[in-house]
C-alpha cells in the first residue's frame, strides 16, 4: 500500500519591506512520506522569500517534472521556478530554458561540494539564482515544524527573519550565483 502525504497547515504572515511585499497566507502543505522537516521549512521560506500573486507549491517530490514552489502566468508560462536542495545540471539547466527565472534552494551540508561540481556548466543562464541556507538555519527552521503552524516572515534591508509566537530564527541565504 502507498504511503500518503501528511497535511500541515500554516497561517504565513509576510511583511517583506524590501519587495514591499505585505500579506497573509493560509497555507496547506502536503509533506511527502520521505521529506523531512528540514525540508519542508525550506519550501515555506522559498514561498515566503517570493510570494506574489500566482505562487503555489506544486505536487513536489510526488512529481519529477515539476518544482517545489512556482509562479505561473494566466496563459501557463512558468514566470518563477523555485527547486530545493541539490538538484542536478540536467534538471536546472531543463528549469532555465521552461522558466523566465529560476531559483535552487540549496540547504544542510553539502552545498559547496555539490555546487563546485556543476557551477561551471550553469554560469551561461542569465535566468539563474542560486541560494545556500546554512546547515544550522535549515535545522533551527525545522525545530520550528508543526502540524498547525502561525509563522511570520520578516525582511527588511536584506535581513530574514522566521518567527513563531514563542522562537525566531533569523535566516541569512549566500548568494551562490546571481542573475546577470
């Protein structure tokens, strides 16, 4: 027998300054059976970072084609694709030519090593960002990881902060590579 998603819920509060971007969310997320908390806390963030009207999770790990988190037009363009973790050249240089921007998540360790690997084969997409959550913000996110969650977002002058009622993690991302 298949082994079903579990539904978390989060009330996501974003007051996003420098985007000028202010906004509640209630959010339903569907956690694949192999996903960890690590991992879905940095879809929330993701969402979080970029919300804007048209972002949704997608059917993630449930689907291969697809990201973790994007934004499509009315007429079914992929605007913002958003991946998380590692994923390999093939796949983000696919994502580069379906989207008008794509953003790799990369969080926990590894992240170096997995970039020096492929960083010189992606220099040439000018659509292309890529983010390193460090390991212990990955981790502090996912200590924040609850069936019901109330989570607010904060950024303001390039800093991030997560916070709940009663914790709050501040967040800071290395830009691995930038648009050009």
């Amino acid at each position: 027998m298949a082994l079903k998603a579990t539904i978390y819920k989060a009330d996501l509060q974003i007051a996003d300054m420098d985007r000028h971007v202010y906004a509640d969310h209630a959010l339903t997320i569907a956690r694949h059976p192999s996903e960890t908390d690590e991992r879905m806390m940095a879809r929330v963030l993701a969402y979080a970072l970029y919300a804007q009207d048209g972002i949704a999770f997608t059917k993630g790990l449930f689907d291969v084609d697809e990201p973790e988190v994007w934004v499509k037009s009315l007429s079914g363009e992929i605007l913002l694709w958003i991946d998380l973790g590692q994923p390999d050249e093939t796949r983000i240089r696919r994502a580069c030519s379906r989207a008008e921007q794509v953003v790799v998540l990369c969080y926990g360790s590894g992240c170096e090593v997995w970039w020096k690997q492929i960083a010189g084969k992606l220099t040439r997409f000018s659509n292309l960002s890529v983010l390193q959550l460090p390991a212990e913000t990955s981790q502090a996110l996912a200590a924040l990881a609850e069936r019901g969650m109330r989570l607010q977002c904060m950024v303001q002058d390039g800093e991030i902060w997560i916070n709940t009622d009663t914790q709050s993690v501040p967040v800071t991302l290395a830009a691995l590579q930038s648009p050009a």
